[in-house]
C-alpha cells in the first residue's frame, strides 16, 4: 500500500456550512444539501492545521492525492477505498496551444477521469457515515467512477444516465458492478429521479454537489497546481465547467492553502468554459445575474459539461467573477477541431470537454483576454480514449504487391 495510506493521520475538520446562508452543520454526521437547498461546504481549522503541517512536510511525501489528507475530510484511514489516485502530470503542448500552456492532464486517473478526484472521497466519507446504497444520475463519468470505488468496499449503486450518455461510459458502469439504467432525459431529470427515491429513504443521493465532499476530493486539482508550480499559481485556468464541483473547488483550496500561508495572494483567472449548446452559466455571466436558469435542449459532444441547471451556480459565477475570469462558449466545430489539432500537433489526445478548453483559450487570446506569455493551464478531464474518434480504415493486402513507398 502506498505510504501515505498507512498511518492514522488527523483531520482538521470542524464543520459545514450552508454556501448560501452559512448555516451551520455538525461534522461527522451525513448530510446532503444545506435546509436552504444549497450545497454544504466543509471547514477546517487551518490555524491548528498549519501548526501540526507544513508545505514542506507535504512536499516530501510521495505525490498522490492522499499526500494532502490533513486537508481533506476522512478521519479513519480504514474508510478509504483506493485505486492509485496519482498526481496527474502538466504537459505543455507548444504547438496546438502556445509556449506557456500546459495541459493538466486528468485522464490518467482511476477510471480514466477526474471523477475519481471527488467519488474517492465521496465514498470514502459514506463508509464512514455508514451509507450502504448509493443512487447517482451521471453523464458518465462520474457514474464510472462511483461504481468502481463503491464496488471496491461492498456499497450498492443504482446509477441513471440520460439517453445520450455515451455507450462506453455505461458499458464501462455496468462492467463495475452497478444497476445502470438509460432515462429519456437530461441529466437534472435523471437527477429529480434519484430525489425521488432519496426522498422515500431507499438511497443516498450522490447528484453533483448534493453530498459535501466531493468538492473537497476536486479540491486537490488546485492544491497540486499549487505544489507543482512551485506554491505559485498559473495566469489563468480554463475548466470545462458542468456541475462546476472542481473549479468551486480549486477557488476554495486557493483560499485555504492562502490562509495557510503557502501562497501569496495571486489568483488565477478562472475561465469556465462551457459548449455553445448547453452554455446556462454563460448565459447568466453575461446577463451579470447571480443564478444560472436551466438550459433548454441542451446538446454537444461534449457529454461532461452537458448540464443544463446546475445546483452550485452562484458559487461558480462568484469565483469566475471574483477571480476576474470569464465564462466563455465554444462550438462542437471548434471543440472537435482543438481535440485534432491536439493529437496531431502534439500527440496528446484530449477528451472533447478536455478540447473545449483549448479551443476556448484559442479564442480568448484572439480576443485580447489572455496574453500568449501569460502561464495558462488547461483542464482535459477525461483519458481521449473513452470517446469516438474519427475513422481510419484503410486496409493493405498482404497478398498484393505492396508499394511500401506509398504507406
Ligand atoms: C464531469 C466532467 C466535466 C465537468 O466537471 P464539473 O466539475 O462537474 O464541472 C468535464 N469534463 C469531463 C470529461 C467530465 O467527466
């Protein structure tokens, strides 16, 4: 087992607070979301943290996600369930980007997602709680990776995906154990069901930001940046932005790892980036509104940011305009185009929401938002070998004449 899962390490956790009223909510009992509908975040005490820690400490640990488990909810080393949950590498791509663009490249994880960031810790702190059947509705991704750490520890999984979920991701949930099933809906209809059943006791409801930690497992996307670049932050992040749960998440470990004292006060510009055909918080950055109304007939390639409503918009809305980011739009042309000019220029293979942000940093340096010797990273969420790629079907017979000069 990996070192950093072998001693009993404390937690730091205080509490939860309710992200729009700041109500308060004990520790260490299960919650879903605040009585005001909103999602619960989780709060530390940092001055003790920072005592009993230092970045240093942390630094010298071996490089995985687990190496920041004084920042992180689980109190009993025995409730975490483990895939490997590395550091994922930054790649810079030079040719399809720019000089100062690095790739955060999240397909290497557990499941092929930063899924597994928010569900390993998810689950974790349900077995924990004692929860033993868990209901989720999912795009994909997320749905992967729940099935694969709940069917690790015994917990049962009901999981729902909308019709146009693609056949990989359902394929790759039911291979893991769970009871998958295709809704004729959107993602948030798939969710109302999961309510239902929550509601009437027969699950717990693990919908984005609907339980509290997984946010706090997105949180280590900004924790490694931080340790990566050497505890100073990037120019700008460009997230593809759903359910939002890592770019909330990255503005918090921000705040706490500030708060610390291992970084200054510069922040990234948090460029959420969303496809034109499912853009609801876009749409509400530009009307200069608070909340996010639901997108009607969404539809784009892009399957992990097709959320027409999301729960956590006024936090991503605050930390995008906080930050002094924007929330930008690409089109499926211009998201399917970065994901070739990524391949074929630079020999990464980007996932479509992964090509989304780069064609999306593209435009923006057009559009005089970002300057090309600004340090920019970009999210590509998900390994490109989970979706369909173009076709290469050109044959050779063996038992012709081969014009090897022509291959
Ligand atoms: C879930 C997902 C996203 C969106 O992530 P959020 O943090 O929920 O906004 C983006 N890309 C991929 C591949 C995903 O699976």
């Amino acid at each position: 087992m990996n070192r950093n899962l072998t001693e009993d390490r404390p937690t730091f956790v205080t509490h939860l607070e309710c992200s729009l009223t700041g109500e308060r909510y004990e520790a260490d009992q299960l919650h879903g979301l605040s009585r005001a509908g909103r999602p619960l975040l989780v709060h530390y005490d940092l001055e003790a943290l920072g005592r009993a820690v230092s970045r240093d400490t942390i630094a010298a640990r071996e490089t995985d996600l687990w190496r920041w488990r004084e920042l992180l909810p689980v109190r009993r080393t025995d409730s975490i369930v483990s895939l490997g949950e590395i550091e994922t590498p930054l790649i810079p791509i030079p040719r399809s980007g720019g000089g100062q663009v690095l790739v955060k490249d999240e397909g290497r994880l557990p499941t092929g997602s930063f899924k597994a960031r928010g569900l390993v810790m998810a689950v974790a702190m349900a077995r924990e709680l004692g929860v033993t059947r868990i209901a989720m509705p999912t795009n994909g991704n997320a749905g992967a990776a729940l099935a694969a750490y709940a069917a690790r520890c015994g917990i049962e999984t009901v999981i729902l995906c909308p019709e146009e979920t693609p056949e990989v991701n359902v394929r790759e949930i039911a291979a893991q154990g769970a009871r998958v099933w295709r809704v004729n809906g959107q993602i948030d209809e798939c969710g109302a069901i999961v309510g239902r059943g929550a509601a009437e006791g027969r699950w717990f409801d693990f919908s984005t930001l609907k339980e509290p930690y997984r946010i706090e497992g997105k949180k280590t996307m900004g924790l490694e940046l931080a340790a990566q670049l050497g505890w100073e932050l990037p120019d700008a992040i460009f997230y593809p932005t759903g359910g939002g749960t890592g770019l909330i998440g990255m503005w918090k470990a921000f705040d706490e790892m500030e708060r610390l004292g291992w970084i200054g006060s510069k922040r990234p510009r948090m460029y959420a980036v969303q496809a034109s055909g499912c853009a609801p918080i876009v749409r509400a950055y530009e009307a200069g509104e608070e909340h996010a109304e639901r997108w009607e007939d969404a539809a784009t390639v892009a399957a992990g940011i097709r959320v027409p409503k999301a729960v956590g918009d006024f936090l991503i809305l605050r930390a995008v305009r906080e930050s002094g980011g924007a929330a930008l739009a690409v089109g499926d042309p211009a998201i399917l185009k970065a994901v070739e000019d990524c391949a074929k220029k630079d020999g990464l293979l980007l996932c479509p929401e992964g090509g989304a942000t780069l064609a999306a940093y593209n435009q923006a340096v057009r559009d005089n938002l970002v300057d090309e010797d600004e340090r920019v990273v970009l999210f590509n969420c998900a390994t490109g070998l989970k979706y369909p790629m173009p076709e290469a079907g050109q044959w050779l017979d063996k038992n012709e004449a081969i014009d090897l000069g022509a291959l």
